[in-house]
C-alpha cells in the first residue's frame, strides 16, 4: 500500500505541475513527482518527470533532478545516459573528493561490460574484460 500511496501521490503531484506550469511551485511539484514515482518503483515514471527540471528547474533543483536521473538511468541499464549525467554532476561539484567519486562512477558506466560493444570489435581487445564484477563496485563507491 506504501507503494500505491507513493504512485498516487506522484500522480497528482504530476498533475498540478502539468496542470498550473506557470506556478512557482510547478517545477517543485514535478520534482516531487519523480521522487514519488521512484520510490513507488516506477522508474520510467521518475526518468520522465526528472527530465524537463534538468532544463528548466532553476540551478538547485536541475542538480538534484540530475542526480536523480544519473542513478535512475543506472539502475534501468542505460549506461551512457548515466554516464553523462554522473560526468555533469562532476563538472559542477565544488569538493574535489566528490568530483573524482563521480568521474568514477561515469567512467564504470562507460566499461564494456555496461555498453553494448559494437559487433566488428574483438572480444579482449582492449573491452575492460580484466575488469570484474567486484571491481566495478569497488570504483564506484559509496551509492548516492
């Protein structure tokens, strides 16, 4: 029921955003949306509503919508567009800790046990194959 509760919010949260986008609050609602989607385990939902905020959701919010986004799109197997949104979150990071964390966690996307590799390429040849489950997690660190 957590769940549902979660989905239905997201819904209207959605809906006032989509309803009232001339609202000051209209871009927080989408916000809240995604969120709600995403802990309501709807991903796609939570990809969908994050995205237009990393365009029009003022600095604060197009930040954290990314990194919503950058793990989002990790967990639904979509390593470039992950990539790219971990690689902008590090241009922007002030703590140099935090900006290598995340380089990390976009150069792990971009491995080519992430990526589909192209079907000309040789197997071994320079693929990341000496790289194994356990040390792509040991790279990219702590969860988000």
């Amino acid at each position: 029921a957590p769940k549902e509760r979660a989905a239905d919010a997201g819904d209207l949260f959605l809906r006032l955003a989509d309803e009232f986008p001339a609202l000051e609050i209209a871009a927080t609602a989408r916000f809240r949306a995604g969120v709600s989607y995403a802990d309501a385990g709807r991903a796609d939902d939570a990809i969908a509503a994050f995205l237009p905020l990393e365009r029009t959701g003022g600095p604060a919010l197009a930040r954290e919508a990314t990194s919503w986004l950058a793990r989002l799109l990790e967990a639904r197997g979509r390593p470039l567009e992950a990539a790219d949104r971990f690689e902008r979150l590090a241009s922007s990071e002030p703590a140099e800790d935090g900006k290598v964390r995340l380089l990390l966690r976009a150069a792990v996307q971009l491995l080519p046990s992430r990526v589909q590799v192209p079907p000309h390429h040789e197997e071994g040849e320079g693929d990341g194959s000496q790289w194994s489950d356990g040390a792509n997690k040991r790279l990219t660190g702590p969860t988000m």
